[in-house]
C-alpha cells in the first residue's frame, strides 16, 4: 500500500537581495599537453631494407617514398625517426616492430625516447 504525502501549500516568495548567495567564478585551467615520444629505429648490419621499409609502411603508415627516405636516413645516419606519439602508442609500436623483427629473425632495434 502506497503512503500519499500531503501536499505542502506553496511558499511565498522572497525577493532575491544576494545575501547568502554564492557565486561560483568558471576559471580557465590550462592543460598541458601529454608528452610525446619519438620512436626510432636503429641500424644494424643484417636486416634487410625490405623489411625496414614494410616496418615503416606497416606499423608507421609510411608510404613507399616516404618509407624509403627514413630507411637510407637509417642506413647512412645509423638511426631514423618512424614518428612521434604519446607514452602508450609509442610504447606499443615498440613493441609490435620488435616482436615482427624476432618473427622474423632480424635483430633490428628500435626504441622510443622523449621528443
């Protein structure tokens, strides 16, 4: 069984004079933006450039022009920036082209370091 409440006759209104009201000011906060991390691959003797140039064009979105540049940037420089992300992203790309390497047995290296 439902209890009914009796209704409250309405209240008379006040005028509003600001005493005792509180007034909240929206400030601007300023947010920096997340650190962002290079991801580099660096060069050795014995991994093909077919495969670093695959590497960039898969897991970097590289097109072939582009992913050949950075890949004799390697070559000849001894290290070449694949692209710039934040902390996670950098991280995973890491992690897939270092697992893709092992995969298929080339000892390429690569790291991410602060941009």
């Amino acid at each position: 069984m439902a209890s009914q409440l009796p209704e409250l006759p309405p209240q008379p209104s006040a005028p509003d004079d600001g005493e005792g009201s509180v007034v909240a000011e929206r400030q601007m906060q300023r947010v920096a933006p997340p650190p962002v991390y290079q991801v580099v691959l660096l060069n050795d003797d014995f991994t093909p450039m077919e495969f670093v140039v695959m590497v960039l064009q898969q897991y970097f979105r590289h097109d072939l022009e582009g992913a050949t540049r950075i890949m004799l940037k390697i070559h000849h420089e001894g290290r070449g920036v694949c692209g710039v992300y934040t902390r996670d992203v950098a991280a995973t790309k890491v992690e897939l082209v270092l697992a893709a390497a092992r995969r298929a047995g080339h000892p390429l290296q690569c790291i991410m370091e602060v941009a």
